[in-house]
C-alpha cells in the first residue's frame, strides 16, 4: 500500500476540507494505459468497496483495489509547493521504467 508523507497528508487534508465532506477517502489507483503500461489515478471517493485496504495518514484515510496496492506496495505520495516540482508525485521503486511525462509506469 502506498504511504503518505506529512505534506502530502497536510494537502490532501486541505482539499478534503474544502470539498466540505468529511467522508471522502483519497483512492489511488493504478490503471492501464499511459505511455509505460500504467498509469497512476487519484481522487476522493466515499464508495469503498469490502475488498479495498485503507490506511489512515494524518486524518487523512487513503484507499486502494488489491490490485492497485500490490502496484503500490513500497511507493510513496508527496507534495511539493515550490517553484520547480510543485504538485503531488509518486514515487514508485517497484516502476521499472517511466515515462517522460511522469505520469505513466512499467
């Protein structure tokens, strides 16, 4: 499953907030498709199947399939607000290779 740094947990939160629904759970997923094979995919979600794994960061209640977190198994969500590499990024060891663009894995 993947894990949360403090900022990323800290943003995330914000966004939870913001939305004003206090239900909402972050979903990472990993999908097919992109350049590299997989492509990752995030967003709030109150629908949690009996299946999904969740882990609390923060307050912050994050969900993955199975199949998404055995992708995931070792990879961690940060976020940077900075002039250069601002936004969240996942860093993934068990990607073998990744694209260009960042967005998309093998």
């Amino acid at each position: 499953m993947i894990t949360l740094t403090d900022s990323a947990a800290d943003k995330v939160k914000q966004l939870i907030d913001a939305e004003g629904d206090a239900a909402l759970a972050l979903r990472v997923a990993v999908r097919p498709g992109g350049c590299s094979g997989f492509s990752y995919e995030m967003f709030f979600d109150t629908d949690v199947a009996e299946d999904d794994l969740a882990v609390d960061f923060g307050g912050v209640r994050v969900v993955s399939d199975p199949s998404s977190a055995q992708l995931l198994n070792g990879a961690t969500l940060d976020y940077k607000d900075g002039l250069q590499d601002a936004g969240f990024a996942i860093n993934n060891p068990n990607a073998s290779r990744t694209c260009g663009c960042g967005q998309s894995f093998s």
